[in-house]
C-alpha cells in the first residue's frame, strides 16, 4: 500500500487528486500549496535539513509537480533552508527543463532519476539507491536487513546501480541508508527496538565507507572494532 501523502489526504479529503491514487495531493490546487506552507511553518525553527519528497508522482500533471518543487524549493531557502533535498523524478515529469537546478537530490531508482543525467543537469546527488540501501524491516519488496558485508567490501557512495563516478566527484555529496515502515499496512507489527537492529549495522558500515572512502581489513575485523567501540560505549544502543 502507498501511504505517500495520505495522512494529509485523510485529513483533507479535497487535498487528494481526483484522477489518481487516494495517498497523492493535488498539486494544481492553490489550498494544498497554502497548507503545506503552513504545515512547514511549524516545523521550520526545529529542522534543518529540509526534504520536500517529490516521490512517485509519475502519473499526475509533470507541470504541476515542477511548479510546486520550484515553489517549496524558493520557500523554504527565503526560510534559510539550502538546499532543499528532494527525491530524484526528473525523469517522470518530462527532464530537468523548468527546474530549478540548486537542489539536493537523492537518487534512489535510476528509472525515475538517472545519475549521470542528473549530474549533466547540474544537480548535487545523494546515493540512496533502492537496491543496496532501502530498509523495509519485515517486509518483502527491500530488504530487512541491509547486507552489511557487501556494502563493506563493495559499496562506496559515488557507486550508483548504472554509472560510477570519480570518487572525488563534486557533485556526488555521499550516500545514506532509508527506512521504511511500509509493513504497518499489511498488520505487521514492531517496535523500535526492532529498527535500532537494522539501523545500528547499516549506520556503522554507511560511516566507515564514506569517512574512509574504503575498507580498512577484513568485514570480520570491522566488526571486531565496532564491538570494541561498543564496548566502550562510544556506540551506544
């Protein structure tokens, strides 16, 4: 189930977009804009990296979405906010024309953003490449558990799934892992403890490759390390 935006639709049912799924806003509508700009208000004194999503949008008007990524993108750096990150989609709503061209891109599916297209472009890119870092605890579709071994002998964050850049590209800013509770909707039910699991491993494994930029010995060694820094209590749970 996609659940996108649909705390805002169940809230304001004349948010939803009446020709698509009943998790998406409709962007071409003035109100939406003006309730989001409120929703933002109240956060903005307590967040400082600022995500504006952008995710999955394909099928609704490519116009319409580029004039609200403009819009929040402008509103929220007059709010002090830069950049401004959003999920790469250019590649759903027609390419970059008309985009602004200063944001922050996490690139997670090279269908709806390519990263060499993206980089051509001007964007600054995040590596957040569903098939290595997407954690969905319990679920089907991603992983559970990120494989925290490969990531340490393979992964380094200018390595997309299509291209791999220099490893001192300017535009590649680094990687980061996600979570997703998307198995609250089939009934499944976890606790926090069980995302400290998963997060602990990935968020260890994401630090030393993009503090190194490479592994230092064997994955057993890093864990051996890692036991020891817990051990200290320099990584606590």
């Amino acid at each position: 189930m996609h659940q996108h935006s649909l705390a805002f639709t169940k809230y304001r049912p004349d948010f939803r977009h009446p020709d698509l799924r009943e998790d998406l806003l409709d962007l071409g509508n003035p109100e939406v804009t003006s309730f989001l700009e409120t929703l933002w208000g109240e956060y903005l004194s307590i967040i400082d990296d600022v995500h504006i999503g952008t995710d999955e949008y394909k099928n609704g008007s490519a116009e319409d979405m580029k004039t609200f990524i403009n819009h929040f993108n402008g509103y929220l750096k007059w709010h002090g906010k830069n950049p401004v990150r959003m999920w790469g989609c250019q590649d759903t709503i027609g390419g970059a024309s008309g985009l602004d061209r200063d944001l922050l891109v996490n690139v997670w599916y090279d269908e709806y953003c390519d990263p060499e297209t993206a980089v051509k472009d001007g964007y600054n890119l995040i590596n957040t490449q569903d098939s290595e870092l997407y954690i969905v605890p319990f679920g089907e579709t991603y992983r559970d558990f990120l494989d925290t071994q490969w990531l340490y002998e393979n992964w380094t964050p200018n390595t997309f799934t299509s291209v791999k850049f220099d490893i001192d590209h300017p535009q590649v800013k680094g990687g980061m892992f996600a979570v997703w509770n998307d198995a609250f909707a089939a009934g499944t039910h976890y606790t926090v403890n069980d995302i400290q699991d998963r997060v602990k491993p990935a968020m260890q494994v994401l630090s030393q490759k993009m503090w190194s930029g490479k592994k230092n010995g064997s994955y057993v060694a890093f864990q051996d390390v890692m036991r020891i820094i817990e051990a200290k209590g320099l990584f606590k749970n």
